[in-house]
C-alpha cells in the first residue's frame, strides 16, 4: 500500500487540509483509508469526504468536461465504495444508533430519511454510471441529463452534510466503546 506521509499525518476532522488536497486535481478522489476503520466514524467521516470529490467529478462532467481517468474513477468509486459505504450505514451504522440514542435525540425520523435517500441512490447510480460510460464513449450530454448528473452531485453533497453535522456528532456522544468496536468489526467483515 502506497502510504505517504501526507496520509499518515492526515486528520480526518482537518477539512482544510483536505480542500487544499482537492485543489492539485480536481478530476482525483483519495485512495481509501483502511487504517481509520479502527475509528469508524472517522473512516465514515473521510469517506464523506471522498463522496465530496466524487461531487465535483460529476459537477466537472455536467459542465461538459471530460476526463477520461477521472471518470473512471468515478465509475469505479460509485460502484464499489460508495455502495459499500451505504451498507456500512444501513447495516451497522443506523442499528447501532437506534439502539442507542435515547427518544429524545428524534434520530428515528432522520434515519428513515436517510436511508429513504440511500433507497433513491441505488436507483440513480446505475442510470449514472451508464451516464459516465456514454460520456467516456464520447458522447455529449444533452441538458436535460446535464441537470439529473447536477442534481445527483446536489443530492450526494446534501446528504453527507447532513449526516456529518447531525449523526456523527451524535454517534461521538452516543456510541460507548463496545458498539464503535461492533461497528468497526462488521465495516472490516465487510471488507475481507
Ligand atoms: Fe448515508
Ligand atoms: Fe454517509
């Protein structure tokens, strides 16, 4: 694994320092952070973070710009960890905060609207990715599929700012030691 040492200095609440990696290439998300699984709302926290550069690939190919590495990426990103991502949410992440959060914290009804939102992305990645293959193929978006390619990147960028200025705060205060270790361990099973 290629880790320099920009990453193993990286904090993951450093935002930015993050933008100001963005900026060297626009078209570029970050390898993943496997080591951060120990720590998993860090790891969702970096992992947002790369959705946020996911964003702004599929905001560079509604403007009608083509890279061709870049969109690969993209493709290869939404298909395998950003789905990825959603069953860690799914599966372990909005169980175990149901678990724990008292009534109080409401966090039943922002997790039903999330996983609703996650529900919606399912559909919306397949039509995306062939979206990117068409682009890579050559072809030039017409408007209409420029907006749906803009308001997919809306919708990805809402939805991490969503959850990391409600539920990680939430998880921090909530989540004892043994859940953030069942957390982590199922994020690793999931990953073998
Ligand atoms: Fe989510
Ligand atoms: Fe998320």
């Amino acid at each position: 694994m290629n880790v320099t040492s920009h990453t193993s200095n990286h904090n993951p609440e450093d935002g930015a320092a993050h933008e100001s990696h963005e900026a060297v290439n626009p078209w570029d998300i970050d390898a993943p952070s496997p080591q951060l699984i120990e720590n998993p709302i860090d790891f969702l926290f970096v992992e947002h973070n790369r959705q946020r550069q996911a964003a702004n690939i599929l905001h560079l190919v509604a403007d009608g710009e083509v890279n061709e590495a870049g969109v690969k990426k993209l493709i290869d990103f939404l298909e395998t960890d950003f789905a990825v991502h959603v069953a860690d949410e799914e599966l372990c992440f909005f169980p175990l905060l149901l678990q724990n959060c008292p009534p109080e914290d409401n966090i039943d009804k922002l997790i039903e609207r999330l996983a609703d939102e996650h529900k919606k992305d399912e559909g919306t990645v397949a039509g995306m990715t062939s979206v990117l293959e068409s682009v890579l193929a050559g072809e030039k978006l017409s408007g209409k599929v420029s907006r749906t390619v803009r308001g997919f990147a809306e919708h990805i960028l809402q939805h991490l700012a969503l959850e990391n200025a409600v539920l990680l705060p939430i998880a921090r205060a909530r989540l004892n030691k043994k859940s953030l270790q069942a957390l982590s361990d199922m994020m690793k099973e999931r990953r073998i």
